[in-house]
C-alpha cells in the first residue's frame, strides 16, 4: 500500500512540474532583458512590466532595475509588503499574456538596438546553423545542441521570409541572414516554454 | 493516471476549445449607478401611504419640496416618470415608455454597510470565488469574458469591477478613462496590432514543444480568432455608436424639461438669511439651511437650475456605446458598467458651511457669510457624487432628477438597439438581461443636509425582452424606517419581511434570479425570485405590483 502510495505521490509531483507555472512579470522582463539587452527596456516596461495583472507579480525584488520615478514605482515595489501590491501574485488570463507576448517579441525583433544586441552575441559563429543554435540556447539552455530543432526551425523562418513554394526546390541557401534568424528569433521569442518553470 | 490528480492544471493548460455554441448566447449587462444614487426618485417605487420626510420629494410645489406620484396599473412611480426625454427621432418620447418587460425588486436588505463592499457584492460575496458573471461568461463564451468600465470614482481593483471571477480565474478586462483610446481600443488594441501567426508557425510551437518534452497551452488558437475580428468595421461601429449617443444627451441636456423643476425658478438662500428660532435645532447653519447645501457649501442664488445649466453625464454615451459595440459584434456576453454622476457643476457665491456666521436676536436667528469667503467652482465645474452625504434636499432632487432623466435617454436608446438587432433568429433583447442597480438606498438626514447609506435596503431593477410586458414589482419595504443616526422616521427602501419567503429579501436571492435566467448554478445560497415559463421568464412570486 506505501509503495502504492508513492508511485501516486512520485506520478503527481511530475506531472505537476511538467505543467510547472508561468513566470510573473519581472522573471519574463528579466530573461528578455537579458536576450535583448538594456535598450529593450522601454519596450518591456511597455509591454510586460505594466500589465502586472496579466504577468502577476507583486513586487521587484531588486529594486534597482526599475524606474524609480514618481508615477511608474508604485507598480513595481511594494514598500509597505506585497499585500500592499494589486498585482496577483500568478496570471491565468493566458490569452491576454500570450497576446503581450506576440507584441512585445514583434517589438524586439524589429528594433535595431534590441536585436542587434542578440546578434552581436552569434557574430562569432561562422555560418547561420551555429548562430541560429546560439539564438536557441539563450532562450532555452537547457536544450544544449539541437541541430533537428534549429534546422527544423530555419525552414519554417525561410517559408516565412521567402516564396512558400519554391523552398521545395532552393537548398537553405543563406542570402539575407539578418531577416531570416530574425524570423527565427521571434518562433522563439514567442514559443510559452521558457516562460515556464 | 497522474492527471487525475491535477484536474485543475489540465483544465488550464489543455488547448482552448472553439467556442462551442450549444446554445443561444445570452448576455448580460449590468448597469451599477456607484456610490448610490436616491433611486426613490427613479425606479424605487414606495409604498402607498409613505412616511413622509421632505428631503423624499419628486417636485417643487409652492416653494415646497412634494413627494409625488404617478400610477401606473397598481404601481406609484415617481412623478418623475411623467416627462419627456430625447429620443433620436425629431419629438421627445415620454420617459414611462422604458416602463415595459421590465422586473423591480425592491426591499433587499444588504445586511452590512460599505459602498466597496457592497459593490463587490453586486458580483460576487467572496474574494477568487467565481462570480455571477463568471459562471454566466463560462456558460456562454466569448471573445473577452467581461468587459467592463470602472468609471472616475470607483476604485478598480475593490468595487463591482474587480469581483468578476471566472472558474478559470479570469479577470475582466477593465476599460479606464484615457484620452489617448478610447474603451473599444483599449480592449482590442493588443489583438489589432499583433503580427498574425500563420498554422505553419503553430507546427512549430509544436515542434518546438515535443523537444520540450512538454504540451503547449496554445492559446495563440484563441488570438488568432480575436485577430480576425473586423478591427476597422469596430471601431467604426463603436464612433459612430458614441456619437449617436453623445448628441442624444446633448439634445436631452438642452432640451429636457422637468415638471414642476425646470419650468420654474428655484430661489435658493440669500445672506443674510434670517429664520425663526427653533427650539428643537441646534444653532448650526445646516440645522437651518441644511436642504441648499452641496458639498459643504449653502448654495445662494435667484435660481437653483442655474447650478445645474452646463451640466454633463458623457460617461453614460462611453458606456452604452461599448455595450451596443460588444454585444453587436459578439466580443462579449458580460458586461460590467459603472456609471459616472453628473460634472460640470457650477456654483457661484456659494457660502462655505464653516464660514458661516450666526447671531440671534430676540426670536430670530440671522445667518451671513463674508463677501470674501464665498466660493464658485473652478471653470472645469464641479462633479455631483451619487454618494449624496453632503447633498440637500433642493440641489439632490434637481440634479439627481436630471440625470435619471439624462440616463433614461441613453437606456431607452439602447434598449431600442438591443430590440431592433437580431442575432440567430432572435433579437437581443430577448436573449440579454440589463440588470440596472447600486449598492443600496439612501436614507434621509433629519436636517435634510443629505442622505446616508440604506444599506438595509437595495433596489435591483431588470429589463430583458423574456419579460411579459409592463412591469412587475417584487419586495415589501417598511413604511417606518429610521436613517443612520435614528434621528428620522420615514420611507425610503428599508426591506421590511417578504411574505413569500417569510424574510426579509437579501442579495443572494437576486443572484439566485439572475442564475436562473441564465439557467447556470447560483454563486449564492437564495431563492429564485425568477421562473421559467416556457420561453418566457416571470416572477416565482405574486408580483406586489404590476403595471
């Protein structure tokens, strides 16, 4: 009967940590600040910071980050403790969140100084396959090496970017790589998985 | 078998269903007048014989403020109901046409005191509990679960907007006052402007996720289907819509007349005033001149209307026009709207209460107030709260009245819209309740300074096209009823026993109506006022009027 018992409690906690929960608003800021560096700032405090009540969150715990000024600090820290904060502490409006999500990626993609700051991270990689696998690890390290995935991934940008029906016939020849890992980016950007934990 | 015990996660994170309409949509539209207007001079019908207290007055007769009524069938309705308001046709309608498939339910008592409170109530009795939209937003999905206006005095985040609970836990999505987009924008805004993502991204995500070892959400099923929407057909819609409502109130601010009110000059105190000592009042301003005052000040002037000239209720054009606009293109089938009171006040030489002085001679006692203390209201007016602590009889009952007949306008506009457009066979208002309440009554100060929270009574009013024609009245009030202080006998709401239910009514009974029209579970223990008869949906109770 215990050991009955324990596949039950072992089968739960997987299945609850495979589910695991979204991130709230400042552990999505944080891992998108890092991806696309300081100047997307404006475009998160836009997109995610504020939306508290979609995010969830109550309150930064480093301070620092964050604007400080008059109008904006309220909703980040809670100085009083987090029941102070209307913000709930996880999101169920997934819709709404995902939404967020599109808009803001679309955003980062498409500015100069938030995607030039990710590419800057792969120039060193010599051919696209190496720099698109660069792009994937910083959104999900975890993955290592995925070539299947990337090239998986490559050719669904290049159908993006390109004439849908002659990628049957065109090898995945490279000839504008700035547009086609930046489609690729933003499969990513977009994907829910790293916003789990 | 791991999922059995995660009933709630799965449900959460499975893949959004295609809205299924198994059966007809069904709306509803719940129209909050925060903070409490006097409804007994709009649709609380008292008793017979009422109590009477001259703050509870419809009209000014001979210089007195007068409670009176019209009948209609077996009812008293306030004689307010005997105007005209605007209507989009040339000639103004009479205000008693709204007066059809309509459902009052008075004498509620809502047991504890609190305008946030009791707002939340209106929704739903417990926090993250699902709430009575909710469980109506899960029965018949759409777009947004809710959408909702909060309006400029109520707080988002504790009255009736913040209540609405979905089982999943969701929100409704809360449209503020912003210059720059207006409600429909703000509600769509994130959908319009989002880059669609074509099916083959989608085989991505998937991909994406098998190497995850984990499932997707994919509630970018449930964005696609909002990023069809005809944003540009919407927007327009809902413009158009508000400027169809904007110049119906402008044509009923400018146009509207009042019986006994606007039609006659109204005096109010003139400094200094003089008043025959009175043994049972107090020395104090208010104990004399209690019935002119409006937010601390005694109004002075040759004519009350005066006040009330440039008058604006704009937020009742926004919130209708986001109703029509939500429910024609099917974006939701709750909505939660806080309706603003009248602005654009305008007061001139008005003698603030504190500044007064009083000096008594023989049996008189004489009340004056410096030149350069009087006050008139900056040029952007002043804001009449429903909340009418502060509020006197004579500027309650002129500027109260011109909104519920400012109000009238924009519902008996809407109720026209809900009739005249169809949707599966049906038109709208066959298949809506508009559910038109507060938080409760108010009952009269002794001074007539203003009226405070009757929290033991509350008024619910219905209209839905499932009604039988002409309304029904529901609930007893008590005819001797004190105010807060125990210092005023009178009729104003309070819920006296309801013979069917040998109680007194409370809100979980209204819920439990509203449940029933919606045929969901209640969110609240109460019984049914409502039944199903055939298609038709009449009281479980005989009506305590009829008309």
């Amino acid at each position: 009967m215990k050991k009955l018992l324990f596949v039950f409690c072992l089968l739960f906690s997987i299945n609850s940590m495979a589910k695991g929960i979204w991130g709230n608003r400042f552990v999505t800021y944080d891992t998108l600040i890092k991806i696309f560096g300081p100047k997307s700032h404006s475009i998160l405090e836009d997109k995610i910071l504020k939306h508290y009540q979609v995010f969830g969150g109550a309150c930064a715990l480093m301070e620092a980050n964050f604007s400080k000024d008059k109008n904006n600090s309220s909703l980040y820290y809670c100085r009083n403790g987090s029941a102070e904060s209307k913000a709930p502490p996880y999101a169920n409006d997934l819709v709404r969140r995902n939404a967020l999500i599109l808009s803001a990626c679309n955003n980062l993609v498409h500015n100069a100084d938030s995607f030039d700051y990710l590419m800057e991270k792969t120039i060193i990689f010599p051919n696209t396959i190496d720099r698109a696998q660069k792009i994937l690890q910083e959104f999900y390290p975890q993955l290592g090496t995925n070539k299947e995935l990337v090239y998986e991934a490559l050719k669904t940008s290049n159908k993006q970017i390109r004439f849908p029906f002659l990628t049957r016939f065109l090898p995945l020849k490279i000839f504008n790589d700035y547009e086609l890992l930046r489609e690729f980016t933003y499969y990513f950007c977009i994907s829910e998985k790293w916003q789990k934990f | 078998m791991a999922s059995l015990f995660t009933p709630t996660l799965k449900a959460q994170y499975s893949e959004p269903e295609e809205v299924q309409k198994t059966q007809k949509e069904m709306s509803y539209i719940l129209l909050n007048l925060y903070e409490s207007p006097p409804r007994w001079l709009f649709d609380l019908p008292l008793i017979d014989s009422p109590t009477p207290h001259p703050m509870i007055c419809t009209k000014i007769v001979n210089g007195k403020p007068t409670y009176k009524t019209i009948k209609k069938g077996n009812i008293n309705f306030p004689s307010l109901w005997e105007n005209k308001t605007q209507s989009l046709s040339s000639s103004p309608v009479p205000m008693s046409d709204l007066l059809d498939q309509m459902l009052i339910i008075r004498g509620c008592n809502m047991n504890k005191d609190g305008h946030d409170l009791n707002s939340r109530v209106l929704e739903s009795t417990a926090e993250g509990k699902t709430s009575i939209g909710g469980r109506i937003a899960d029965n018949y999905p759409s777009h947004f679960p809710a959408l909702a206006v909060s309006g400029t005095m109520a707080d988002p985040f504790k009255s009736v907007v913040s209540s609405f609970n979905t089982e999943k836990g969701l929100k409704a999505f809360i449209c503020k006052e912003e210059n720059s987009k207006n409600y429909i924008e703000q509600a769509l805004d994130l959908y319009y402007k989002t880059s669609s993502s074509q099916p083959s991204v989608r085989e991505l995500l998937e991909k994406i996720s098998s190497h995850l070892k984990d499932s997707d959400p994919l509630s970018y099923q449930k964005i696609r289907e909002l990023q069809k929407l005809p944003f540009e057909k919407i927007f327009m819609f809902f413009n158009k819509s508000l400027k169809k409502y904007n110049e119906l109130l402008e044509n009923s601010y400018q146009n509207d007349i009042i019986k006994d009110l606007s039609d006659q000059e109204i005096p109010a105190i003139k400094f200094p005033a003089r008043f025959k000592l009175d043994e049972e009042k107090s020395k104090k301003p208010l104990d004399y001149m209690g019935a002119f005052q409006f937010e601390r000040y005694i109004l002075t002037g040759s004519d009350l209307n005066r006040v009330f000239k440039k008058r604006r209720a704009d937020n009742i054009a926004k919130n209708f026009a986001l109703a029509e606009t939500a429910l024609k293109f099917s974006l939701t089938n709750v909505l939660i709207l806080n309706f603003d009171p009248l602005t654009n006040i305008d007061i001139r030489n008005a003698a603030p209460v504190n500044e007064i002085t009083a000096k008594i001679e023989n049996d008189e006692i004489t009340f004056d107030c410096p030149k350069d203390k009087l006050f008139s209201t900056p040029k952007e007016g002043m804001k009449m709260t429903f909340d009418a602590h502060f509020i006197g009889t004579y500027p309650g009952l002129i500027g109260y009245s011109y909104y519920f007949q400012h109000f009238c306008a924009g519902l008996l506009e809407f109720k026209r819209f809900l009739k005249t457009t169809k949707k599966e066979g049906h038109n709208l208002f066959q298949n809506s309740l508009v559910h038109l309440t507060s938080e409760f009554e108010r009952a009269p100060q002794k001074n007539q300074a203003g009226s405070d929270h009757g929290w033991r009574g509350h008024t619910s009013t219905f209209f839905s096209g499932r009604f039988d024609s002409g309304v029904k009245l529901l609930g007893k009030i008590t005819k001797d009823s004190t105010n807060a202080l125990g210092n005023a006998y009178c009729t104003w709401g309070a819920a006296a026993d309801f013979p069917p239910i040998k109680r007194e009514m409370r809100y979980g009974d209204i819920v439990a109506s509203i449940a029933s029209f919606f045929k969901v579970p209640p969110t609240q223990g109460g019984v049914s006022l409502l039944k199903y008869k055939g298609e038709k949906v009449v009281p479980s109770f005989k009506p305590q009027g009829e008309a």
